[in-house]
C-alpha cells in the first residue's frame, strides 16, 4: 500500500503566501527579499539544510547567497561552476530536480560538503535566463502533491522577479551616480563628494585638490574615427587615469570630454605633481590598441587646491577650470596651477 501524500499547503495558503509574495517583490533589498521567500519555503517542508544560490553570469559561476543548516562562513566563497554537482546542473539545464534517494543519483557525487539523502533542486528563471537555484536538503520529497509542487514554482517565480528588480534598482542607483560611457562618477556624484570632503578636512584641519583635465582637439578623434570610436577612447582615457592615481582618490567625468581628478588630503605641491605625473604618462599611450588603431591623446590640466586656493567647492572646480583654460589658451599639452595663476595677477 502507497503512502499518503506529503501534506501540502492549502488553496488558502497559496493565495495567502501569493499576495505575500507579490508584496516580498517590492522590498530593495535583495538579502531581505530572498531570505523571506526561502523562510516560507523552511516552514512548509522544514529542511534540515537549505541554500540559495545567484548566477554570475559574467563568469558563468554560482554563488551562495544565503544559507541555513550549515556554516555560512564555509561557504561564502565557494563558487559552483555551471554544470557542476546539483546546483550547476539546475543551472546549465533550467529544470527542476526531485530526488528521494540522493545515492542514486550521480549528480550529488561532487556534493561532499553535505549529507544529503534527499533533494529538491529548483531553478530561478525569468526571460528563459535561470538567475539562481534553491536547495532543499533532507526533507519529505515522497509523492509530492501537485498543488506542493505547484507552490514551490510561484514561490520561485517570485524570487526570480525579486532578483530582477533588486538588480534593476542596483543598476539606476549606480546611474545616479556614475557616467554611462566612462563607468567614472558623474558630476552630480562630484558635487556630493566635494560638500562632505570640504566638511571633514575643515574639521580635521586638512587639504584635498583638484586636477581638471580637458582633452584637447578631441573633435579631431569623432572625425578621423567616429563618435563611437570617440566615446570608447573617453571610456579608455577615464579608466587609464583612474589606473594611475591613488587607491583613495576619486575620478570623475565632468562632462564631454572633461574629467576631474579629487586628491584627498594633497596639497598644492603634491597635486602638481599628480598633476605633472598624469600628463607625462598619459601622454605616452595609444588608446583602441584592441581595434587595431593606435589613437594619441594629449590634454590640457589645471590645479587647484582646498583651501589655500578656495574654501567653497564649487569656486575650487571654477579655479581648476581657469589653470586649464589657461593652458588651452595657450600651449595646450601642459599643466597649470591656481596659485602661479594668482601670482601672476
């Protein structure tokens, strides 16, 4: 004689747990979301362990997201490749897995870290894309009703709705504060940054500079090559100078093909040399090398230094701004700084 049917939740419980997911999808905070979906699913089939892992999809890896019944910390940087054990496999195939006896099946072989007699293996899929994976270990897996099974997929869907969203709204805060075409900080991320540097070095007594650079004779860069090859060499310029200067300092696109260099706690000394440094390097590499083309940049930097300079941020960008346009009006390819401008009238 068969065995009842593992009990399952109600047509009630589902509607209940459905509008309660559908409010779940709303939260920001993807840990918060997901581990409230994964709670709903411990109290209906009560695992001795469970896991939820995310898709990398830039490195076509799993990572574990969150985890009960086992040590977080022996797991945080594990990374599962696709097609790998269980969890891969979910991935790589998008289908769900149901295994009540886990010596029978080849797949959990490789998932030594666990004891594992059972498991249900569900994918988290939105656009035909699998975005995670659940894990359900050692519970109840025999004859699974249709309306169990049938809450496991909605709460699923909704966690993969909840991924997209978290990811959607990660994506437009870092357009708030960064350029889409360098991946720099934006200006409006500038003037954030300046208010609360100019707080905290007046408070403490210190200095911060400025170094604004200005690519000279870019049209020529859209003409020769393209508007698109232009913004690559924008992309490629940003990043080199980010690459050159300090892991504390801060780069920045100020518009077109303007950038903005923040030196926290230099001086007036030190930023001209930064100064000097950016521009005889830069100066020396070719940008596009990966298309073939070999495209020189030369550019325009002025200085300007909180506060023996300026004490207001917004007069200090203006300074920076005079020193370059002094060059441009004149050499161009050079660095000028605010206090020998000063001098000089």
């Amino acid at each position: 004689m068969n065995p009842p049917p593992a009990p399952g939740p109600s047509q009630n419980d589902l509607l209940v747990l459905h509008n309660v997911a559908r409010a779940l999808t709303s939260e920001l905070d993807l840990d918060s979301v997901l581990r409230a979906i994964m709670r709903q699913m411990e109290q209906f089939f009560r695992p001795e362990q469970w896991s939820l892992l995310i898709v990398d999809e830039a490195r076509q890896e799993l990572f574990y997201a969150v985890i009960v019944g086992h040590s977080e910390a022996g797991l945080r940087e594990v990374r599962v490749k696709m097609g790998e054990g269980l969890a891969g496999w979910v991935a790589q195939h998008g289908e769900t897995l149901i295994i009540p006896e886990a010596q029978d099946d080849p797949r959990l072989k490789s998932e030594r870290r666990f004891r594992i007699r059972s498991a249900i293996c569900m994918p988290l899929r939105s656009r035909h894309r699998t975005l995670g994976v659940i894990q359900l270990f050692n519970c109840q897996v025999e004859n699974l009703a249709d309306d169990t099974i049938s809450f496991l997929h909605l709460l699923c869907d909704y966690g993969a709705i909840a991924i997209e969203n978290a990811r959607a709204v990660e994506r437009i805060q870092e357009l708030t504060v960064t350029d889409d075409c360098t991946g720099l900080y934006n200006q409006r991320q500038l003037y954030r940054v300046l208010r609360t540097e100019s707080e905290q070095a007046g408070a403490a007594g210190g200095a911060f500079s400025l170094v604004f650079i200005d690519l000279d004779r870019f049209k020529r860069v859209n003409d020769e090559h393209g508007h698109l090859a232009g913004s690559r060499v924008l992309a490629e310029f940003g990043q080199a100078v980010r690459s050159l200067v300090r892991s504390g300092d801060s780069v920045f696109r100020y518009g077109g093909d303007e950038f903005i260099v923040l030196l926290h706690g230099a001086g007036p000394e030190e930023a001209e040399r930064m100064a000097r440094y950016l521009h005889k390097t830069l100066r020396r590499r070719t940008f596009l090398a990966a298309e073939g083309r070999e495209v020189s940049i030369r550019a325009s930097y002025g200085v300007a230094a909180w506060p023996s300079d300026s004490a207001d941020v917004n007069e200090l960008i203006r300074k920076a701004d005079a020193a370059m346009y002094s060059v441009k009006g004149t050499t161009r390819d050079n660095v000028a700084t605010a206090s020998r401008l000063k001098r000089r009238s």
